[in-house]
C-alpha cells in the first residue's frame, strides 16, 4: 500500500485476515437475505413490505416495485462482497441501498429497524475506510496479476 508520502505500508496478516472476514460474514448475511427472499417469493416480500409501509407517506405502488429489486440487491452485495469483487463498488452501493433503507422505515417510524440499518452503514463504512487491507480479495488478485505483466503484455521477471 503506497501513502501519500510515498512510503510503503505492508498489513499484518491479523489485520487482512481480520478485514478479509469481516467482509466475507457480512457479505454471507447478505447473500442470505437475497437468496431466502428470492426462494421464498420476491413478490410475496414485496406485498409484505408494502402492507408494513401501508402507514408511511410513501406511495405503495413505488415501495411494492422496490421491495421486488430488494432481495437481488442484496443477493448481488453479498455475492460481491464475499467474493471480494468490485468491493469498493459494492460498499458504496451498500451504504447508498442502507440510506433507501433507513428513510423508508423512517417515514414509517420503525426507529427499531432504522438503528439496525444504521448498524449495517457502520459496518459498510468500516469496510470501506479499511479497504486497504482488503488483500484475501478477487480485486487484490486480480490487481497482482496485472502487476505481473508489462505494457506490452510480457510477462515481466521476478
């Protein structure tokens, strides 16, 4: 890892191994939300969240078609985060999808579900911060194996 002072900072295998779970756990807590509600019927978590937002300002028809796309949003973040693939993408569409989240159980006054949602944002965050240490990644691989090869597509020497 390069600092702005140009000196090079190497992560103790703790603190990779550390952030490469963290990632990894809360990526399968996503992957679990996504996949059972999709198993289970995304248009039956759909009609249940929008019967749970029926006393919300917001309009029924808009939480019904965005309770369809909840479940593959979250499917897609924990696949990706698991994985480790375009995690910087993914933690920033994760806090982004945590924000939708937070104003629809605000507007219904869930404040219960509004501090687990801003449980989840911390850890988006966190992960993000400490993304420098997210080594045990397909982008940290992906990113040495274009490391390994030159301009001109050779392979460069150790």
């Amino acid at each position: 890892m390069v600092e702005s002072n140009g000196s090079r900072e190497t992560a103790a295998p703790e603190q990779t191994l550390a952030y490469g779970l963290l990632r990894i756990a809360f990526g399968v807590a996503f992957v679990g939300h996504g996949f059972f509600r999709i198993l289970s019927g995304d248009a039956r978590f759909a009609a249940t969240t929008a019967d749970h937002l029926g006393r919300s300002p917001l309009p029924g028809a808009f939480v019904y078609d965005f309770g369809l796309i909840i479940p593959w949003i979250e499917l897609v973040l924990g696949i990706a985060l698991v994985l480790g693939i375009v995690t910087r993408l993914a933690l920033a569409l994760g806090a982004i999808f945590m924000m939708a989240l937070t104003i629809g159980a605000s507007s219904n006054q869930d404040w219960p579900a509004v501090e687990q949602q801003l449980v989840y944002s911390v850890v988006f965050f966190v992960l993000l911060f400490a993304l420098r240490y997210n080594a045990l990644s397909l982008d940290h691989a992906m990113a040495r194996g274009r490391q390994l090869v030159t301009p001109s597509g050779a392979p460069k020497r150790a």
